[in-house]
C-alpha cells in the first residue's frame, strides 16, 4: 500500500470525526442555556472587573469556529438613565473552547466597541465613579484563585467625556483605541494605545505596579509615556492618593515647538520665539500643585538648571529660579517694535496685552552672558513678575555697556492701551553705544553716567511717545560730540564772520565734562541744563525735541575759552533742528552779519523789500540752508522771523 493510499484512508475518518464534532459543537449552541451562559458571564466581569454590568440589548453566542458571546446596549447597573458612567454598544466576551465543550463558561478575553465613559468631577473631589472604584478596590483580589481569569479588555472607537464642575472644564477624547493588562493574575496594570485630543492623534501607555494599592490610595510605582505630534512626555516614579493626589519621580518632555504644545494647552504666549523646548526635572506633585527640583531646561538653544513650581489653582502659576551660562533673549522681543521699517517714525501697530491676563509669573533668572538683539552684556541678574495683567521687569545688577545698569520696568493695562513706567540708573557706561542702542543718538561718545525715571501711556509706541512724562540726567567726562568742530570753527569765524557755512558737520568736539537735564511732558522734553565744557570751547544749549516727532529744535551758545574756567573770548549763537539721528547743526546768521563790518548794512536794507530777495540769497550762501522766501532778518538781531 502506497502512502498516499494511507493518507486517503486516514483522512476519511478524520474528516468524520471533524464532521461529527462541528456537528456537536453546533448543536451545542442550540442547547446551550443562554440565561446561564450570559449569568456566567457577568459574574466573571464583576468578579475581575467590579464592574456591575446590565444587559439592555440582544445576547449573540456564537461557538465554532471561534466562541464568543456578544451583548448589545451594556451599561453599569445602578448608573443614572441619562448620560451614564459607562455605556457600551457592543461588548464581547470571548471563550476558551474545551471548558465550553464542558459546559463551563470562562472568558478569555474582552473587547469593548464604541464605549463611552463618562467622567464627572466635583467641587468636592469625588466623581461619578468614586462607587464604582471603591467597589472594584473590594472586590478585585489578583491571586491563584484566579489563574483562569481574563486578563486583556480591548476597547475600540471608544469616547470619554470628562467634565470638572468646580474648574468649569470640560474635555473630549476621542477614537479610543486601548489595550489594557487587566490585573486579575498580578497586581500590575498597564494600558496601550492610541486616542485623539485636540485634534491631534496621541500614542500613550500608563503602566502601574501595583493596582490596587493605587486605587485605595497607597503608593504605587508608575510609568507613563505620551508621544503626540505636539509633544512628547514621560514619567517614571510613584503615585498615592491618600487626601489628594501625590506623584514624584523623573520627569522629561521634549518638543520641536513650545509655542505649538502650548497652543495644544489652551495657551498663547505673547512674542515670538518658544521653539525648540526639553526639559529633565525631579518632579513632586501634589494635588494641583507640582515642584520640579534638578531642573535641566531647554529652551531655543538656551540651558538653564535650577527649580521650578507650577500650580493651577484657578489661575495659573508658574515660578522659577534658573541660572545659564549665556541667555539670547532676542527671539522673545523679535516680535516688538518701537520704530517702523522706516526707523524714522515710531511703530503705530497696536498693542495686544492680552497674554498678560492668563497666566501669573514669579522668575528669577542670572546669566554670565545675555543678549539682546545686537547688544551684548556681561553678568546680568533679571526678575519677572507677571500679576493680574500688570508685567514688572527689574534688573538687579547688569554689565551693559562697559557699566553697570539697574532698574525697572512695568507694562499694565490702561483705559487707553497700555501704561509703562520705566525707572533705570546707568553708571559709567560708555555713552557712544548706551545712546545709540538707547536712543538712537549717535554722535555722543565718552563715559558718564545716566539716570531717567519716565513715565507714558497709549495704545502703541507712538501713543507712548505722545504722552511721555519724566526725566532725564547725563554726567560724562572725557568724550567728545562728533560731527563737527567748534574750536576750528570758531576760529575761523572769529577772523572771518562771513566765511561761509560749509565744513559744520564734520570733525569732533572733545569734552572734559558734560552736564544734561531734560523734562519730559506730554512728549516734548525741555532742556532745563546742558552744559558742555572741553579743553578749548564750551557749549550751552536750551530748547525743546519733539519725541512723537523725533526732532530737534535747539538753540545754543559756542565759546571759543584759552583755558577751562577762564572767560570766554568769542562765542557765538547757533541752532540745532531737525531729526535726532542726522540734526542741522549752524550757527546764527545775524551774528555773523552782525559781527562783519563790511555786511554790517545789511541789517538796514532787510527794511526795504525790494533789497530783501538779494540779502536771502546771500545768507543762503553763508549758512548753507535753504531759507523760506517770506524769511527776513530783524534788525534788533533776533532769529529770521517769518511775514
């Protein structure tokens, strides 16, 4: 006998008894006694589950070629009829096989379609499930006695609405794709899976070392790993929940875009920058409350380390106290602008203050090295303090501009916009870059020392402009004002009066000392003291600039001195007008006339106006300057006056 003649005579009584046994197992399905299959089940679920199920729905049993009892319509029994803890369209128990075969029903695993869970916090800290845990802490018991118990539920599609009355908060995730290692063999849980939240799709696992020492409150390890999009957060530690819930362990977090989680969050910082973030922290919670020790954060290319507190009581609140090496604060004012494109005109755009209103701020920060946009200071200690809208800067002590600066700043909010009120000492600096990154002055150099305490309010930084109130002290010594030379210029002008204009706006004055006081108010500042002593010339100047403006309208006396302190032995008017970075600089035109005795008549025939065309057009050669037609010189020596 070939073998294939014995494999067909083996296979006939095979197939017979395969035959007879899907018979067996079909006519099973008929005899079993569905009120004792779908009793046996609900026990086994309270029994692993302490979940009390009630069956609202058609029972399925179907029990070759796989065994499984579907129920339709599954909710917890007791649960209120309208929006209940848990609901469960189709709920399947899977079978093992040869103890059905026995009449003896024992799930081998769950699966839950299109759950919905329900999850409502009160004032008081219990929720609707608060009798369910409580049941559960009692009633599962992990052990030998349960060797033959299911151990995986599946939930697929599932929903859960969480709502916190006390906090007026309500959340929604969605598409719940879950595996849970159900703790009926050990005493550990675990869950796996995907969900959606805000729109984005989260990868998540939860694992817990001991489950029933964490439902009834008593510590328990704890892992959790959520990777989304957005966000990538871990924890390793421990978790208990005797009056309130408690975790410590390791915490890190990493994202490629801060400003992006945190708009995830429900937040919006204000400014720019938030980019790359990460984060590596010893973290203690408690309740609303988290403490984060051995912080190493990352933030835009900028390390820091030392503690953090955050909590949420309400409001939120965020404190820290962080030390770095060097710190770019340029990205977070990257988005503010005093000057327009033009860097002529100040900035008209709007203010938006809203993000100072969401969130209170306490931040103490010290760097060996910060920047900020172009300039660069040494050792610098800053505060932040950000309080029911109103933000408040302070500068301990910083190295800027080969000085030291102190100070103040505050941003609130206004009827109008905005109110600022800025307060800050520099001393001995160097001028030249403290003007220029200040001001925007760039023809002052030296070292001195600078004091304002100013005060304005608007809806923009031209607004601000309008309405600046305050004050302004300079001392300098051993400097210089570039852009042209007194003492050579009144030289030349002491032998020749009507030498001509040119050559005013070159050259340097150097100064022993210099003496500034201006006043601010309503935006126009007051030059209540300049004085400007050098080697061989001393200045004094008075007048008003316009800040909404940016100009200068100054008139001042130049003396031409043989030795510091000693009388003066030619001086002579001039004026300052126009922009602050590239002003008019020109002596008096009538002193000049004044002063030659071959132009002296001039001044009598401005009297007549068929002389007047010719005498302009030669003060235009000797300042420079483009008169206006209607200008005339007074003889009394006063300034050209208008008809």
């Amino acid at each position: 006998m070939t073998f294939a003649q014995g494999m067909k005579r083996l296979g006939l009584p095979l197939a017979a008894i395969l035959g007879v046994l899907m018979a067996a197992l079909a006519g099973l399905s008929l005899l079993l006694d569905r009120n004792a299959l779908r009793e046996a089940v609900e026990n086994q679920i309270r029994a692993v589950t302490g979940l009390d199920l009630v069956v609202n729905g058609a029972i399925d049993i179907v029990v070759f070629p796989q065994s499984h009892v579907t129920f339709h319509n599954v909710g917890l029994k007791g649960a209120a009829a309208i929006d209940p803890a848990l609901s469960v369209d189709v709920l399947t128990a899977n079978l093992r096989l040869l103890p059905l075969l026995m009449r003896r029903f024992q799930i081998a695993d769950l699966e839950m379609l299109r759950p919905r869970i329900r999850v409502v916090r009160e004032a008081d800290g219990r929720s609707n499930w608060t009798p369910f845990i409580e049941t559960l802490t009692r009633t599962v018991k992990p052990g030998a006695s349960n060797v033959l118990s299911f151990s995986e539920i599946r939930i697929q599609d599932g929903v859960l609405v969480y709502r916190d009355r006390a906090k007026d908060q309500f959340e929604t995730v969605e598409d719940i794709d879950l595996s849970l290692a159900w703790p009926s063999i050990s005493r550990s849980f675990a869950a796996t899976g995907q969900f959606d939240w805000r729109g984005q799709r989260v990868d998540g696992s939860i694992s817990v070392a001991d489950f029933l020492a964490s439902l009834s409150g008593e510590r328990s390890g704890l892992k959790v790993r959520i990777a989304a999009p957005s966000l990538k957060l871990a924890f390793d530690g421990a978790v208990a929940n005797r009056t309130s819930l408690m975790m410590e362990g390791t915490l890190t977090a990493d994202t490629s875009s801060l400003r992006g989680a945190l708009r995830w969050f429900g937040q919006d910082p204000p400014g720019g920058g938030f980019g790359r973030f990460a984060l590596k922290a010893r973290a203690n919670l408690v309740g609303p409350s988290v403490a984060l020790t051995n912080v190493n954060v990352e933030l835009d290319d900028n390390i820091a380390e030392g503690v953090m507190t955050y909590s949420n009581n309400g409001r939120q609140t965020l404190q820290a106290t962080l030390a770095a090496g060097a710190i770019d604060l340029t990205p977070y004012i990257s988005t503010f602008r005093l000057l327009a494109s033009g860097a002529r005109d100040w900035n008209r755009q709007l203010f938006d203050l809203s993000a100072l209103s969401g969130t209170d701020l306490d931040m103490r920060l010290s760097a060996a090295k910060v920047t900020v946009g172009s300039s660069k200071f040494g050792r610098t200690a800053l505060g932040a303090n950000l309080r029911g809208g109103t933000l408040a800067l302070s500068i301990g002590e910083a190295q800027m501009f080969e000085g030291i600066a102190k100070g103040s700043l505050s941003i609130a909010h206004a009827s109008n916009g905005a109110e600022v009120k800025a307060q800050f000492q520099f001393t001995d600096v160097d001028l030249q870059t403290c003007a220029s990154e200040l001001f925007g002055i760039h023809k002052l150099s030296g070292r001195g020392t600078l004091n304002m305490a100013l005060a304005a309010s608007g809806a923009s930084p031209f607004g601000l402009a309008q309405s600046l109130d305050g004050t302004m002290t300079v001392t300098g010594h051993d400097g210089a004002i570039n852009g042209f030379n007194v003492e050579q210029l009144l030289k030349r002008l002491e032998r020749r009066p009507l030498s001509g204009g040119g050559h005013f706006r070159s050259g340097r004055t150097p100064f022993d000392t210099l003496k500034v006081s201006i006043r601010f108010s309503n935006g126009t500042a007051t030059a209540e003291n300049v004085q400007i002593d050098g080697p061989r010339t001393r200045l004094a100047l008075n007048g008003t600039a316009s800040v909404p403006l940016r100009e200068y309208d100054l008139k001042g006396v130049a003396s031409l001195v043989s030795a510091p302190g000693s009388e003066p032995a030619f001086e002579l008017p001039f004026v300052v007008q126009g922009p602050w970075d590239d002003p008019l600089i020109f002596p008096d035109p009538v002193s000049l006339i004044r002063r030659s005795p071959a132009s002296a008549p001039l001044l009598e025939a401005v009297k007549d106006r068929s002389t007047r065309e010719a005498v302009r057009s030669v003060l235009e050669r000797l300042t420079g300057q483009k008169l206006k037609p209607a200008a005339t010189v007074q003889p009394d020596g006063a300034a050209p006056k208008a008809n």
